[in-house]
C-alpha cells in the first residue's frame, strides 16, 4: 500500500480523504469486511466488541471498539484503503495519539488489511514525497497542526 519512492514514503490517491472531481471517485474499503475481521479479532483476544462505527463525514475512518484483559482498544479502518491503526482510547478526531497493534491484530492482516504500526504512523511529513498530497491537502495539513503520516490518514478535516 505505501511506496517507497526516490523522495521517501509515496501515499497512493484518496489517502487524506480529498479527492478531485476530475481524478473520479475514490474506493471505498468494505465495512462488511472491516467489521468481520473486528469480530474475529475481538474472539483471538478473548475480547468483546463494543462498537462498530461506519464513517462519518469528514472522518476518512471506520471504528470499531474491542475490549480485551488489557482494556479499550480503538481500532481504525481508513475508508478508502485497507489500514487498519489502533490508538489506546475510542476517539473520532484529529490529534489522534497511536499505539502498537496488540498480538490479536494478525486477523485484520488475515482479513486484507494492512495493519500499520507506530513507525509508519509517526513518520513526519518531511518524509512524504512533496507530490503526494495537493496544495489543499497540505493547506489542510498546516492548519489543523498535523505533523505525521498516521494524522494525515486518519483525519477529521473539514
């Protein structure tokens, strides 16, 4: 899903949740399959699922909630890419802090996902290639104080 370009990490179109008009739409992430593949994970972690949120705009993520022995996970399905992230509580927001993938995550891998861990979520903006994200995009970026890939992904911008 990420590309390792000449000028660093390349994300692919749709990856902040704005699209142009003349570009078409962007794809969709199935939220049948996000939300199978959080019941499953919720069964390997002797868990329970609390919630499954669809998005809602301007979020670009699908949530889900599990409960485990080690408490609350929030778990985030990008609406347009199959990502998966977890962060340590339920939030719908920008300012998103992550964590870790707990062990019970292989199954969103299991499912087609591409379950990102906290180094590709931190990586910095500088080391995007400056032609991914539009002028709008990084106008976005700049104004709601976003400093990392994994904030740019999972985003509430409006």
């Amino acid at each position: 899903m990420f590309l390792h370009g000449d000028n660093g990490l390349t994300l692919p179109r749709g990856a902040t949740g704005f699209f142009r008009r003349e570009d078409g739409p962007l794809p969709e992430t199935d939220l049948r399959a996000f939300r199978s593949a959080v019941h499953t994970a919720a069964r390997l972690a002797g868990g329970s699922v609390d919630e499954v949120r669809e998005r809602a705009y301007p979020s670009t993520f699908h949530s889900a909630t599990v409960t485990d022995r080690a408490g609350e996970h929030a778990v985030r399905c990008h609406a347009h890419h199959p990502w998966i992230a977890f962060s340590p509580k339920p939030r719908h927001g920008d300012g998103e802090e992550f964590h870790a993938p707990p062990a019970w995550a292989r199954a969103f891998a299991g499912a087609g996902f591409e379950v990102l861990g906290i180094e590709q979520l931190a990586t910095p903006l500088s080391g995007l290639d400056a032609s991914v994200l539009t002028e709008d995009e990084w106008r976005e970026a700049r104004y709601h104080g976003v400093t990392t890939v994994g904030e740019v992904l999972f985003n509430a911008w409006d």
